[in-house]
C-alpha cells in the first residue's frame, strides 16, 4: 500500500512539472504560483516517502545519501522566498 501512496505522489509531481514548464514557456500569470505548488508538493511527497520509508525499515539506499535528496528543492525554494 506505501509503493501506491508514493507511486500516486510522484505521478502527481511529475504532472505539475509538466503543467509548470508549459506554462511557464507561454508565459501564463499563474505559472510562478504554479511552480510554487509543483516544488512543494514534491517535497512534502519526499518527506513522506522517507518517513515511510523508515517506518517499514526500507532500507534500499544508504541514509547518508537520502539528505542530498532534499538539497537541490530546498535550496530552490531558498532563493525563490528571498526573492519574492
């Protein structure tokens, strides 16, 4: 049931991704929103399928590369409130 609660997460991401760049490239007054919702729910995505992840004792990657994961959005997200 975890494989279709994440399967369903990233499916989701994966179509905000796509939504975000179209409508970024015709240059839609929604898009920045719509980056915004794309970035945070694939990271709230990442969260519960670490915590999930844990709960079942998942243990298919080493912990130590699990927080570079998080590096890339969250230091996206960093920029982009500093310059809103």
């Amino acid at each position: 049931m975890v494989h279709r609660a994440t399967a369903y997460g990233d499916l989701v991401a994966a179509g905000l991704a796509l939504f975000s760049i179209a409508a970024l490239r015709m240059g839609a007054r929604f898009a920045l929103a719509l980056v915004w919702i794309f970035n945070i729910e694939g990271f709230v995505d990442f969260l519960n399928a670490f915590v999930q992840g844990l709960r079942h004792d998942v243990t298919s990657a080493p912990p130590r590369w699990v927080p570079l994961g998080t590096f890339p959005r969250t230091s996206c997200l960093l920029c982009w409130s500093r310059t809103s």
